[in-house]
C-alpha cells in the first residue's frame, strides 16, 4: 500500500481542488490520501464526492499551533468535524487570518517590496489565505525564487515579515482533538528551514500528554534529522509517519513522494472515534 498522509488542496493553500486532489492522488498510485488542510474541513465533502475507486481518504485537518513563542502544526486525523469546542477553535484561527495576511503585505511593502492585497487575494480565491498565497506573490514578482525560498527567509518565523496569529496551545489542540476522537500527530517537527522549532523536550511533553506520533518523513527533513526523529520516537513510544505535504504546483513535491507504513496506518484508524476513512466508490 502506498499512503500520504498529509496533503492540501484549494480548500486552505494548496492549487488543487479537493476533486482534482483526490484524482490525481489515484494517478500517482497512491491507495490512501488524507486531505489536511489548514484549520478547515471545508474540501471533506468534495473530496468524498469525487472519490475515484481504489483509493481511501482519510479526513484530517492541519491545526496552527504555538509554544513558547514557536508556531507549529498538529495533524489531526479522523476526527468528527461537527464536534463544538474543535470546531470553534477552528474557526477563530480562520478568522484570524485574513487579517494577518493585510499585516504581512503592510510589512513587505514597508521593506519596499511591491506586492498588493489585491494580488495575494486573487493567488488565494476562495482558499483559507495564509503565507503560502503571499510566498506565491512573491515569487510571481521575482523578489524570491520559490515558495520555500520565502518560507526561508521573508516570511519566516524570525524574518521581517513575519506576523503572528491566532494560533491554539498544542497541549490544548492534544485535548480537543482527542475529545473529537480524532488522532494527533506532530507535522514536520524539526523543519529548520522554515525557521525556529521547539525543543525536543517538547515533543516528550507532548507524548506524555496524549500525541500519538511524529512526521519523519518530509521533505523538509534530511537524513540524519529523520533518522533522530526515529530515534525520539522509539523512545516515546510514538508512531512514525511520512507524507509528502503536498500543495499542488506551489510547492516542488509530488503526491507520494514520501509515505506512512500500512501498519502504522492500520494503528491510526484503530485509535480514531471520531471518523473513518472513506474507501472510494468511483465518484
């Protein structure tokens, strides 16, 4: 079985559509996708819908996080979406975004740099706008020369023009996602280049609180990062995962270029209540 288990469409910041997510994730071979977007549920139902036959979906989101001062990402899996105290999280992150997204475009226009709300707004269209849409600006204008390039510099998380948002204590994310019945693991943990990442005594916390598991494989982790991610794990009793973050074209990754062990699969739908994956009926 080949499985990805963090992906995103157009419902957050991605360039696919939830059905053009789902298709293409069959055209690459893959047998099981999670739709992840960030902080929202909105591309479940389309992706449900056009569900092509032999592949499963596994509904998920990808919750903005912080501690201490650091950002970082929680994927949740297989949770109920209609679930009230998670759902309302959600939503105050979402609304938070927005005007987090004008913040950053005052800031890079006060460094001289040419970019317009108008611009990143119609790079966004009806997605969850965030940095991805502004990195995406960027790029169209030459000042960077990729989306990470951006993430690595400008607007990372100690670049000039970073601004924070509302964002939920990871501790707090653990106890709603498992009060959701949904399974929670730690995105791209140790991913430096997209600037500061907690401790590793964090990630212990955590485990001690309830995660479920670790990203190791990402595309933003070398070798010896993964192989000290496995390490960590092992120790803490967590499950290992892999995943190729996908965005569509705004990122350099393709679907499955990184993947999760079926067994480890298998661990993540016996521990989720909340929901079940969705095994595909040719729609």
């Amino acid at each position: 079985m080949r499985i990805d288990l963090h992906t995103h469409s157009t419902a957050s910041d991605g360039t696919d559509t939830p059905a053009e997510l789902v298709r293409n994730a069959a055209a690459r071979g893959l047998d099981v996708v999670a739709l992840t977007d960030h902080d929202t549920v909105a591309g479940h139902a389309a992706a449900r819908a056009a569900l092509p036959e032999g592949l499963t979906l596994v509904t998920g989101a990808e919750l903005s996080c912080r501690l201490d001062g650091v950002s970082l990402h929680m994927l949740a899996y297989l949770f109920d979406p209609e679930e009230p105290e998670l759902a309302r999280e959600r939503e105050l992150v979402r609304d938070d975004r927005v005007p987090r997204a004008r913040g950053i475009v005052a800031k890079l226009q006060d460094l001289g740099i040419p970019v317009t709300w108008e611009q990143v707004a119609r790079i966004a269209g009806d997605g969850a706008v965030g940095r991805p849409h502004i990195a995406t600006a960027l790029v169209e204008l030459g000042v960077v020369g990729s989306v990470n390039d951006a993430f690595g510099s400008l607007l990372a998380s100690d670049g000039p023009a970073y601004v924070e948002k509302h964002e939920l204590d990871p501790f707090e994310a653990l106890r709603l996602i498992k009060g959701a019945g949904g399974v929670a693991v730690f995105a791209h943990p140790l991913a430096v280049k997209r600037g500061r990442c907690v401790p590793e005594s964090a990630i212990a916390a955590l485990a001690a609180a309830g995660l479920d598991g670790i990203e190791v494989d990402h595309m933003d982790h070398d070798a010896p990062t993964r192989a000290r991610l496995r390490g960590t794990a092992a120790d803490l009793g967590l499950l290992t995962t892999g995943s190729s973050d996908y965005h569509g074209s705004r990122k350099t990754c393709h679907l499955g270029e990184y993947t999760t062990d079926p067994e480890i699969y298998g661990e993540i739908v016996r521990r989720a209540t909340g929901a079940f994956p969705v095994p595909g009926a040719g729609g």
